[in-house]
C-alpha cells in the first residue's frame, strides 16, 4: 500500500501525540490550526495555518486530504458534513461529532438508547433554571453543564444552594444533571473501525486528590472487581455500538456506591484518560486512532504493566515562556515517561504536559507518578 | 531548565528515531544531511541540507548548536576537532570517532589496552597483503577490511582461496583478521555520561539464517548461560570506559565455541542491534543516547519482555519509488511494531525499515518476528 494523505484537525498535544505514532509508520499526516507555536506543528509531515471553527479554512484543508480526522470537537462541522458529500472520508463522522459537541443532544442519544446515565433536563438560559428551581421541579442540588463549548472543567456548574443558584449559573443553552453519589469514576476507551470491529482499552479510575476536588492520577487497571469491570467494558462497547463512531470513543463513567455504571460523557477522538497508553498497552490510543480512520487492523489494547498518569499544570502564579525545574531530578527515576507539549508559555493550571509512570504494581506506579509530580515545576522565566 | 540546541550528523533512520525520542521531551533538535528527502527531515526541529562529509557544511552547523552528536561514523572530524577548540560539546569526542571509524586504529586500541580480539595485521594496499601470504606471513582463509568507509557488509572481504586472493582482494589500507571459530554473534550496547556513569543494555544475539550467510533476527535475551553474559557485559562496559567515550557504544562480540569473548568491532552511535530497546526496554537506545550527550541521568535498560527485531530490505530486482505490499497483513500480527524510514526509493536490499516483535519468550518473539517478514514485501511501483 501508499499510505492515504491524512489530516487532522487541531494541532494540540492530542494532535501531537497522533503524529507522534504516525512517525512510526512514516505516515503523511497534515495538520491545521492557528499557528507555528501549536503543540503539533513540529511533528506534522506538513502544518497548514488556519482556523478549525472557520468553515473555509476547513473546506480548503480537507478538501486536499484522503481522510480528515479530529483531535478537538469544537470544529466547523458544517464544513465537515461538505467534505463528505464531496467524496472525503471524515472520521469520526461529522453526525457524531455534532450529537457529541452538544451535551443536550448527547444525553438525549444515552436517554433514546435505553443507556443507563444520570437524569437530566435542558434549559435555554440561566433564568429558565432559576424558574424552575422556583416552581419546585428542580431540586437543588444540581450540576449545570453549558451544552456547547465546554473544555477541561470550564462550562460547568455545580449549584449548591441559593447563593450558587444568584452567583454562578451558567446564562447559555444548558443541561442540568441530579447530582448522583460517585463511587469511583472510571474511564474506558473503545476503538471502532468502519468494518465495525471494535478494541477495548482497560479501564481507568480517576484518582481524587483526598482534600483538593482535583483528579489528582489516572491509573490502570482501575481497582474494581471483575464483574464491575466486565459490566463498565461491555457499556463502554454498546455506547461506542449505537453512536456507530469510527475512531476512538473516550466513555466517562460513574460507579455508584450501589454499583452501577452510568455514562457521564464521551470524547470522540484519544482521550487525557488514554495518555498511559503509550507506554502501558500493547498498542497506544493514538496509534488505535490511526488504525481506526485509515481503515487498518486494530492493535491489541492489553495491559503490559500497571501505570499511573498524572498531567504537568502550570504553577500558580506564574505566565509566560516556560521552564522546566526539577527535570533532571525527574529523569533520575525510574520507569517515569514524561511528556511534555512544548507550549511556549506556560499559565496557572495549563496542562503543559503528562507523565506517564509504570511499576509492577498500581501501587508502585502511583509512587512513582507521585515522585514525579514532585520534581517537576513549570515556572515561567 | 531550558533545552540546549542539540545537532545530529547525519539524517537516515538512526537519525530519525533519534528525532523521535527526543519528540516526547519536545526536545529542539537540528538535524544536517544531503536533502528532505532523508528519514530525519521530516521529524527534525529544523532540518538543514548540507554535506557530513564536507567541513564548512559541518562547522557552519556545529556553531548555531550547543551540543552537536552523530548517527554516522563518515563525518569530517576536522571540522568536529575545531568546534570542540571554539566551545561546543560534541559527543562522540571527535578522537574517538577517528579512532573507530579507522578499523586498523581501532584493532589497535584494543591490542593496546588488552580487550580480546582476533588476531590481525594491517596492510596499505592488495599487493602487500598477496605479497605477505607468498611469503607465508600469512595463512589462508583470512577477513580483509578496509579500513575505513565500510558500512553494512561494504568494504569487506573473506579470502578463503588463491581464487579469492585475485579475485576479491580489496586495494585500499586494510586490516587482516584470522577467521575465528564463531559459536554466537551478539552484541551489547552501553552508555555512558560526561560524568562516567554507564548503563548496560542487555545482551543481543544476532541470529543467522541456517543456509544463507546472512543475519535474519537479532533476539533479545541472547541465548548464553548467565557466566558467558555477565563476561559480555563486563567486556562491553570495559571497552566503553577504556575509550571514555561519552553517549552510546555498540560492542558487537564473537563467542568462541570454547566460550572465548572476543571484541569484533564497535560503532559511536545507536545501532541497528538496539532497534527492539523502542519497545522492549525501559528506556530506548536513543532516549539514552539523548540522556548520555545531554549529561542527563541515564535510564534503566531493563528488558521488560523478549525481543526479536528483523530488517525490512527492499526486494530483490525493485529499484524505484517503495510500495508496502501486505502492510494490512503485517498489522494484524499481536504485538508486531513496524518502523518505516520513509525512504523514497527502494532498492535491492536496502535496509527501508525494521519491525519489533515482542512475545512471552524469545520464541514467541521469533514467529512473530518471522510472521511479519513473511507478510509484508518492499517492491517498486
């Protein structure tokens, strides 16, 4: 074969990473986003400058590609749906990726498809939920997600009592979820190729942080038992069956304290859950991403060994061009796989970049992610 | 810290995974050879066309970098000598590139330094090595190698006869060996820091075909009993720290039938012996390089599962623009990792990339490995 001109569109570190595995196999992989300073830029075969939510920039991009795929949901999908009744192949689809960029849409897909998820209702703006807090058919408390545009923690709202209620609602189109009591939440990954074959990656738990309400590691395998695990896979597998995406499905779940999994949300591209991939399975989620868009076998996504992942934020206080302190007490332990983005400023929690750390045991990993995470400081000059 | 500019000599596939590791740190890499259409081009920082082999295209390179390293041996030392004189870190020391890429300094090196070797002389030209075996100085069979410019079998003749010896006889300086009896060939690669601090990779045993004389899978644990392999790895380490070479060194070794070590020879550089440490090992050849030249903390070289690692050559009677038939095949092979180098042209029997496999033994390894030969063939459009 002659590999097909790929293209993605983001060139963020979850594009870097795709590139990354792309080098491999010296696939010709193109790239679109702002500019030269994107995470990506260096490790495409070619960068083209432009913008993913203008729908000419997109048009003109993919219009000289094979295949398009995405590192980021927030794309012009209108250009997308083009694309495709052009002749391009566009994975995931573009259907997909507008039932999964809005929240409402996305849990109404789970609500439609008898998929066990949290109970949930859609407001226009902040005044319709106050309104409905008022005629007593919302009880507080309550999460508030804005429906589109959401990223890492932003567009959400976690509303208390009346002070949250004047103070931090959300005034856009939203989704409102009860609250559930969250055991554990847990991550899984699915790969979906467009023969409909499908790979399960092992199943990740978040780990908070004891005080701070911060994911403080990722790690895998996740301490649950066989069935629950069993149970988390198979919903994992239906989900990513029904939406009948081609590419990655990131599958966010919650384990309550009486055992069952409901979907919290999905990602249709590699997930901040999949990082540990890389080196932990015996194919990683950005080398599956590849598989899966260009048509190809998918890998293997067994567990060789135990890892712990935890991300490199920008420390407080500091903004601007970026140094790294701590880095050679960092490269100093063993089995630690750091990452970094190449960002070239760094701001207050900006992830900047992951590490990655393997033992024979979660327990070990964890340690070892930990030590790291001590090391290492991200300052600005 | 921030990074220091680091340069790489030379931009084939050693070069390109030395760009590739050096991606996860984001590291700044600059990379000097002939045009883009070199494996590295693509994966380097900056990519900058210029001649290894010419001085002013070296030094011009050397002094926009604050450390300047090699992938190949053949690079105008002059030029390395100087940049050392005004200031820049090159790792490998330019004197222990002239030492070893001169095969008669290098056989030397070790008669000087009692590293056990076969026995050997050295000649200027073919008509001094006939006129030594007419005047019985020297039996017949016997190995001549030029001396320098050799590279994956060139520049080497095995003399058996009197046909041979007017046949075959390279007219260059040269280097006889006594044939010895060789029981396994392995090879082992060390690094070793500024500072003196050495790692050990584990040891390698480069696998012949039964019938061609040709090596068909390097296998990772070798098969020796542990005294053979802790006297290989304590010969390599030896040869590493009596060079006080700075960065890797690939000590390739025979073992007699008697269980004598022998040094056959060594490279300044990753090594085609190290490509399965990508997958097999806990650091990679060429992070270590990086860590080493870099006078970063070295990584642990734990093998963390059996390796077998085969060439991927152009086939015979292709010449022209590569084509991979059988790459979907080769993909659904269990824990097979192929490398490609993106070498435009193929050839017969050019090396166009590698594959890894990784299994529970070295013989699980083995068939993968051998699986993946089978399925995949390098041809000419």
């Amino acid at each position: 074969m002659s590999f097909p001109r790929l293209g993605i569109l983001g060139g963020g570190q979850l594009g870097k990473m795709l590139c990354q595995a792309g080098a491999d196999w010296h696939l010709p992989i193109h790239v679109l986003d702002l500019n030269h300073s994107f995470p990506a830029a260096n490790y495409a075969t070619k960068f083209t400058s432009g913008d993913f939510r203008n729908k000419q920039d997109v048009l003109e991009f993919g219009r000289r590609m094979d295949v398009v795929t995405i590192e980021i949901e927030h794309i012009d999908t209108a250009a997308l749906h083009q694309l495709v009744e052009e002749g391009i192949k566009v994975y995931p689809q573009p259907h997909i990726i507008d039932l999964i960029k809005d929240k409402g849409l996305q849990k109404q897909f789970y609500a439609e498809n008898d998929i066990p998820t949290s109970d949930f209702r859609l407001y226009n703006d902040a005044s319709e939920v106050s309104s409905a807090v008022a005629a007593g058919q919302l009880a507080l408390p309550f999460v508030q997600k804005a429906r589109t545009g959401g990223y890492d923690g932003q567009g959400v709202a976690v509303i208390r009592n009346s002070e949250d209620l004047e103070t931090k609602l959300l005034d856009v189109p939203c989704l409102v979820e009860t609250m559930v009591d969250i055991d554990k939440e847990l991550a899984i990954i699915v790969a979906r190729s467009p023969s409909g074959e499908m790979r399960v990656f092992p199943t990740v738990e978040m780990e908070f942080h004891p005080t701070a309400n911060l994911v403080e590691f990722l790690v895998c395998p996740a301490a649950v038992d066989s069935d629950t695990d069993a149970r988390a896979a198979a919903l994992a597998r239906q989900v990513t069956e029904q939406m009948g995406i081609v590419g990655l499905l990131a599958v966010e779940l919650f384990l309550t304290p009486e055992g069952e999994i409901l979907v919290n949300e999905v990602a249709p591209r590699p997930h901040n859950s999949g990082h540990h991939t890389i080196e932990a399975c015996v194919t990683s989620q950005y080398e599956q991403h590849l598989r899966a868009v260009l048509d190809l076998p998918l890998g293997a996504t067994d567990l060789l060994r135990p890892g712990a992942m935890i991300n490199l934020l920008g420390a407080e206080d500091h903004s601007g061009p970026a140094v790294y302190e701590g880095w050679e007490k960092l490269l100093s332990l063993p089995e630690v796989y750091p990452h970094l983005y190449g960002k070239a400023d760094t701001r207050p929690f900006r992830k900047m970049g992951h590490v990655t750390a393997l033992g024979d045991t979660v327990e070990m990993a964890r340690q070892r992610a930990a030590a790291a995470k001590e090391a290492v400081r991200i300052i600005s000059r």
